[in-house]
C-alpha cells in the first residue's frame, strides 16, 4: 500500500469528521454570514484547537475575507485552509545520519510510547538501519515484557532489565551493547510520567544528561508521545516535556478514532515543535511520516 | 491539580462581580462570557458548555439576582449549582446487586488505565470485604495478561487468564465457573483498549457484555481527554449500556472538563477517580467537592477526610500537649514528619487549601520529597539525648550527624535554624493574646 493511501486511509475518520462537518458548513450557507463564522467557530474548537486560537483564525479569516475582497464561501474555505496550513510547521525528517543515533520517546501515561517504539523500529529496520529497543520504562508491569513483543514484531534488538531497576543503567548497558554490535539507531522507551509530577521529570532530564554525556549530541531526536484525544492539557505536556528534555518532534497517535488532534495547533503556536509521525492504528506498520501538505489536503479534500 | 486553572479563571471573573454592589444585566453576560472560556479551556465540550451557560443565564439574570444584596455571591451560588447538578448531585457508590458472582466490566480506549484501575478496584473491593478475581480479557495488546498477573502479584488477589485463548467469552464463562469454585464474589474483567469506531471490537464487547450480565458496566476515561470525549462516551453508551464512570490520571493538573461532558452526555455517574500509579490511588468521585474545587473554595473535605485517616489522633493530642508546654523537639518533629508522609504528596495537599489553588506563587513552588528525606535522614542520625536537647549539638556531633545521614554540616545546621524558628513560632502561639491561644489549634 503506497504511503499517501495508507495515510489517507488513517486520516479519513479525521477527515470524514472534520471536513465533512466543514463541508456541511460551506453547503449550507451559500452567502457568508455571520451564522457561519459561528458554524466554524465550533467546528475548530470542537477539533481541540484553543478557543482562543480558534478565535484568532477566524479573526485572521475575516481580515482576510475583507482585505481580499472575498465574498464565496468556497474561497473562503480555501482561505481557512491556507491559515490553518500555515498554522504548523513543515515536516522534517528525523535526525538518524550519525554513526550511532538515539531516539527518547516521552510522554504522559497510556499515550503510546511502547507502541511507536516498535513501530518506528520496524520502519527504520525496513529501511536497512540495524535497531536496538531499549527498556527504560522500568516501572511500569510488565512494560518490558511488551516492548519485548515489539522487538520480536519489528525483529530489532532489544535491552532490559529488571522491573524497578534504574532507567539510566539499562541506557548505559544499551550504549555499550549497541556499540559492540554496530547499531545504528537506539530507540529508548521511557516510562510514562504526568509532567507535573517533579522528580519523574527530574528523572527524565537524568536520563537525557545520561545520553548526552556517552554519545556526542544524543538524543538525535527527542519524540514527544501525544494521544490525538488530547484536549487542552496536550499544550502542558509539550512545555514540561520540552523543558525536560528539549523536543525535536512529536508522534500523534491514534488518529485513527474521531479525535482530530487539533492541540497541535496550539503546541506548534507556542513551541513550534513539528509533528514527525502519525499513528493510525495498532498494526508495527501502523506509523506513517507526517506530511503537512496530505495532513491539511487530507483533512479537507472531500470538500471539493 | 484538575480544575485548578478553571477555578483561577472563575475567581478572577467573579473578583469583579464581587466588587459590585449591584449587577446590570450585562454584567452577568460578561461574567459568562468568561465562565465559557474558561470551560471551553477545561476541555467541556462545546455544547455542554452551551447549555450550561443557557441555564446558568436563565437563572442570574432573575430579578432576585439583580436586587440581592450580594449579586455577586447569587451569581457564584448559581454557578456553583449549577456545575454540581451537571457533575452528577451526589457521590454514587458501585452497585453489586445481580446474582452472585457479581461481575464488574472496565471498558474503554487505548490507554486509559483499564488494568491499572482493575487491580485498584479488586484492591478497593477487598478493603470492603469482598473476594474479588482479576479477570484477564485484553487478549490484544502485548504483555497486557502478564501486566494484570503482575498487579494482581503485588496485591495478593487471583488473577484468571488462560493462555493463548483469543475468545473472551469463553475466558469470561471460565473465569465464572473459577470464581464460584474458588468463593471469589466479584469478577473485574479486564478488557483490551478499543476505538469506538470499531465495529468488530465493539461486537466483541457487546457479547461479552451480553453473556456477563455485569453489575457494573465501567467506561474507563483519561482525565485529559479533550472534545471527543462525548463521541468516545456516547458510542460506548449506545453499544454497551454504562453504568458508571472512572475518571483517570486525575493526578496530572488537567483541568478536567471531559469529566462534566460525559457525565452531561451518558447520564452515568462518574464513580471513582485514580489519583496516581500506586494501586491504592483510587478515590471516591464527590461531585459537590469537585464543584468547589472548580470554583476555588479548596477541596477542604477531601483534605480533612485525608488528614483523619491518616494521622494518629492519640498521638496528635500528645504532641499539641507538648507544643503547649513548649516541650517540642526533634522527636515531635519526626513524628509530624511521619504522619505528613501518611498523607501524599505535599503538592497535592497544597492544592486542597482554600486560596492556595490561586496564589501564583505557591504555585511555582514545588515541596522536594527528597529534601524531606535530608531532613528525615538528619534527625534520625541524631541520638535521643541530641533530639530532646539540640542545644547540646556541638561541632564534632553536629558533623557525625551529616555523615551519618549523607549531608552536610551546612545543612545540619540549616535545619537547625529553621528547627528554632518553628519553636519560637510555636512559642508565640502559646503566649500569645488570650483570645488567640484558645482559639490556636495545631493544624492537624
């Protein structure tokens, strides 16, 4: 399955919810209203954008619609897609071009480090890149054990120890083997911590430190974990996680459901932090690389 | 701490209407306007929000509101009111009625905390006399069983599973039969984390529902969950028939609005709340507590109820004796030290004081457990005689002690300090106005 069908295959539910109700919208007023601007206000919030972004849109929209003199609804549709398109940063690839790249996956609990650890692997295997899972998600039961599965899945090393070991010594080991055995790229799942809880962030900036100091300029990429149906408290996450450990991507998963991800507007108003990948679904080959111009076309295309 | 930055915003809303002796009708649309935005930001659900603010209006732009002596406080009342009404009127405990057996099904998405929250309600259940089973039907997700064995483990309570079986019918029909063979009265089922959208899994939950015949019907939900939380909710109702709510990860400082839109959505009760990762951070859902939370009067129930179960009543009653006769040392301080480590994070308790929810610079301020422990590491390097008698602490002890307890002497001596200083406060306290000692009564 080619990538843009596959992503499009993930993104419908989002798209079928949010451009279908767009859609509706622009159909049902032929001129533009006030009634409108009130359609997309709830359109935008109920995707998750900020009320106060959302705001700012549609304020940008009416300045717009004004100083270029539009009067369709379809050109303004176009206009609102454009704003929100350029809302968010350009895709960028990951940073694997090192002799030996490390990846550190964050993010609050149940969100889907574990998970896209094992399928990024299997993407970078696929690629011909020899990967190695690291276990540092100590605390929670039986996290090694599935991580374990993942390795299997994506046929990839993997490193663990025992539950309630310190995270940093199963890094450090995970160094030296994947030193020994000539990996490419560590992908290290970390535990799942609410980033208001001090110390596990302390934790976290600990094993952050720890990378740094075995590996020259590692994390390479440090990937904040974000579940789409994350309302507003998604924008709390990236600050603790970005001061933390200073993010250079994001994955968002399970956008295969209705959620429609929408806090990524906000994360990137206020961190400008690209989202990398994608998760659409439960499957290793369930992750596919975020694209912003098939993520915006995608999120409409059923309009036109 | 959820709602803490909700109930920021309504203070500051109703700081102005408080100020006015007397509302127009357009003050009371303007506080609104912000009580939106504020619920919009909570993550409730647009049109919640909508009609909340419609019955909200309804009720203060009555003429009652308008001419009362304190509109303000009428406004905040009907707020107030209002919420609690939509959060549900009054806690709703877990209802085992059915033909023993009982059993209680936890449902929901990917990672919610289902089996988290299974093993702290077998835990809850067993604390109230029950002999629960942990029943093992995620049979998608990797090392799911082995995780539910584990907390099953670490809190003595039988975990049933059957290895490699993928039909949780037949692994529910077997666990039932177990059950009654093993006197286990209630059967926590565990399920794999699911979309809503799909319709096999769903069919799957359906069956499985249709042969438990469940006491309870649970919806496990992430405290974090923004607007699709009434989508995810509403799917699960029509299809399974929820009988209650878990609210998890309630610990984070999410302001929790997706707590009132499900509740407005599915009409079932939110019946617990999970407060953390250890297994006994499950607690009562209060919606009148919740309410207040969220509009900044302090969670002073819920911090109370904590203190009295925590704390040794007897010991408490000594230990103000002592203060009283200025007769606090190191060994008092100990004690307290002990029982506030009882209690939880300190963060926590802070948020639970009326005021503190708001002071922005109590918020900044984060209490280090692991200063606690120095302190706790000092004085229990000291000897009797040193913890009745600090004056006697010379250099030469003062520096066995911060080997002994890993510190430094700077920081023996710090503790000092602030030792004599909370002596002298104490002090003040005792001798203080006549009408004050009475009134003085040790925090806890």
């Amino acid at each position: 399955m080619s990538l843009i069908k596959k992503m499009k295959e993930g993104l419908s539910k989002t798209r079928n919810s949010l451009s279908q109700k767009l859609f509706d919208t622009f159909i049902k007023y032929k001129y533009i209203s006030e009634e409108l601007y009130e359609d997309l206000e709830e359109t935008l919030i109920t995707a998750d954008i900020s009320a106060e972004l959302a705001f700012e849109f549609l304020d940008q929209l009416r300045d717009n619609a004004a100083n270029k003199k539009i009067e369709e609804v379809s050109l303004l549709y176009d206009e609102l897609k454009d704003i929100l398109a350029n809302a968010i940063p350009r895709e960028e690839k990951i940073n694997i071009a090192n002799e030996l790249n490390v990846i550190l996956l964050v993010g609050v609990n149940g969100v889907g480090k574990t998970t896209s650890a094992g399928k990024i692997a299997k993407m970078l295997n696929d690629d011909g890149k020899k990967t190695m899972l690291v276990a540092a998600d100590t605390f929670r039961a039986a996290a090694a054990e599935q991580l374990t599965v993942w390795a299997q899945r994506s046929n990839s090393l993997i490193v663990k120890h025992e539950t309630g070991s310190d995270p940093a010594a199963v890094i450090f080991d995970a160094i030296h083997s994947a030193r020994a055995r000539n990996v490419d790229v560590l992908i290290v799942d970390t535990a799942g911590r609410l980033h208001n809880k001090k110390n596990l962030m302390n934790e976290l900036a600990k094993i952050n430190r720890v990378l740094g100091r075995e590996i020259e300029g590692a994390p390479h990429e440090t990937l904040l974990v974000l579940d789409a149906t994350t309302g507003q408290n998604g924008l709390y996450q990236a600050e603790a996680f970005n001061e933390a450990t200073q993010l250079s991507g994001m994955i968002l998963t399970k956008m295969d459901g209705t959620a429609k991800g929408g806090i990524i507007f906000n994360i990137s108003k206020e961190f400008g932090v690209p989202v990398k990948y994608i998760g659409v679904g439960e499957k290793v080959e369930d992750l596919i690389p975020f694209e912003r111009n098939e993520f915006i076309r995608a999120l409409f295309e059923d309009v036109k | 701490m959820a709602f803490e930055g909700l109930s920021e915003k309504l203070q500051d809303t109703f700081k102005k209407l408080r100020g006015k002796g007397k509302l127009s009708e357009k003050d009371v649309k303007d506080a609104l306007r912000e009580v939106r935005m504020a619920l919009l930001q909570a993550d409730v659900n647009f049109k919640v929000v909508k009609d909340f603010i419609k019955a909200v209006e309804k009720e203060a732009v009555g003429e009652s509101v308008l001419k009362s002596i304190t509109p303000g406080q009428q406004v905040i009342k009907i707020v107030n009111d209002e919420l609690i009404k939509l959060l549900g009127g009054s806690a709703v405990k877990l209802e085992l009625t059915k033909a023993k057996p009982h059993s209680i099904l936890l449902a929901g998405l990917q990672g919610a905390g289902k089996t988290t929250h299974a093993g702290k309600i077998a835990l809850h259940l067993r604390k109230n006399g029950r002999n629960p089973l942990l029943v093992a039907c995620d049979v998608y997700r990797p090392a799911a069983i082995d995780q539910l064995k584990i907390l099953g483990e670490q809190i003595d309570i039988d975990v049933f599973s059957i290895d490699g079986e993928k039909d949780v019918v037949k692994i529910a029909k077997e666990a039932k039969d177990y059950a009654i063979n093993q006197a286990n009265d209630v059967l926590i089922v565990d399920t794999a984390g699911r979309l809503h959208v799909d319709s096999t899994l769903m069919e799957e939950l359906k069956s499985l529902k249709n042969h438990l015949d469940p006491d309870e019907i649970l919806l496990v939900v992430d405290a974090m969950t923004g607007q699709d939380a009434v989508n995810v909710a509403q799917t699960f109702n029509k299809d399974i028939d929820v009988t209650g709510i878990v609210m998890t990860k309630m610990d984070g400082d999410t302001r929790g609005g997706a707590a009132l839109s499900i509740r407005a959505v599915t009409g079932s009760p939110i019946k617990f709340i999970g407060t953390g990762e250890k297994l006994n951070a499950l607690e009562a859902f209060y919606p009148d507590r919740m309410s207040s939370r969220i509009l900044g009067m302090g969670d002073v129930l819920t911090l109370i109820e904590k203190a009295q179960t925590s704390f040794d009543q007897d010991k408490m009653q000594k230990l103000e004796e002592r203060i009283k006769k200025d007769k606090f040392t190191f060994n008092d301080f100990l004690l307290q030290l002990e029982q506030m480590k009882d209690m939880g994070p300190l963060e926590d308790l802070l948020g639970m004081i009326p005021g503190m929810g708001n002071n922005k610079q109590l918020k900044n301020l984060q209490v280090d457990e692991n200063e606690l422990k120095s302190i706790e590491a000092i004085v229990l390097s000291m000897t009797h005689q040193e913890r009745e008698n600090p004056e006697i602490l010379n250099s030469s002890r003062k520096k066995r002690i911060a080997q002994g307890s890993g510190t430094s002497v700077q920081m023996v001596n710090r503790l000092l300090k602030q030792f004599s200083q909370t002596r002298k406060m104490l002090k003040q306290f005792n001798t203080g106005g006549k009408g004050k000692k009475s009134k003085f009564k040790f925090p806890f």
